[in-house]
C-alpha cells in the first residue's frame, strides 16, 4: 500500500502496480515449479505473515493462494488482493472469504487467525 483516503463511508487504497504474472498464471503455463523456487516462496511467505501477524492488532490475509502473490518482471515476489484481510480481534465471528481449496476450515464458520493463514500456506 502506497497511500489510502478516505472519503464519507468509503476508503480507498492506493497501491503499487505490479507488472508481472500470479503464481497461478506462472504454474499454468510451467506446469510446476521447482523445489528452490517453492522454498524461495514459502520464506518470502513466511516472512509476509510474520509481519502481518505481528501488528497492533493482528492482521489476518485470509485468502492465501497462487493467484494472489505476483512476481514482477524483475523476479521479486509480492502478496497482492488484501481485500479478504481482517484486524484480529478476540475470538469474535467476522466474514472472511477465503478461497475453497485454500481456506482453512475455521474461516466457512467466520473464524480467522494466524493459524489459517499458516494453513493456506
């Protein structure tokens, strides 16, 4: 995120344009990936949600998955779409949309933490 406003009941995120291609896009056409590049990625992960599960509050991703982290051009990763991302907290139901196939099983009962970001992973 480079900037947000805010404007009556809305708030609108500015962030930075990634020229590049989804995971997703890159196994559909590879058909795979190799073990380093899958290891390169889980860390890059890993570190992304330590820093997000560490705010005050926590923030949660909630929708884990290839199509929503992108590599530039340049080969550097990015997790992209927080539409799904909610501030942790307590242990109150919230909707969170998670992507079936991803989500954790918590997440269909309104239920996020890091924990199903861990899962999605």
């Amino acid at each position: 995120m480079v900037d947000y406003a805010e404007k009556e009941d809305a708030c609108y995120l500015v962030m930075e344009y990634i020229k590049g291609k989804s995971l997703e896009e890159e196994r559909k056409e590879r058909k795979g990936f190799s073990l380093k590049e899958v290891i390169e990625a889980g860390l890059f992960l890993c570190d992304v949600l330590e820093y997000l599960h560490t705010r005050k509050p926590p923030v949660f991703y909630g929708d884990l998955k290839p199509g929503n982290i992108m590599r530039s051009a340049e080969g550097k990763l990015y997790l992209v779409d927080l539409g799904s991302a909610v501030f942790g907290y307590n242990e109150r139901v919230q909707v969170c949309h998670g992507t079936r196939g991803y989500a954790a099983p918590e997440q269909y009962q309104g239920k996020i933490g890091a924990q199903s970001d861990i899962y999605a992973l």
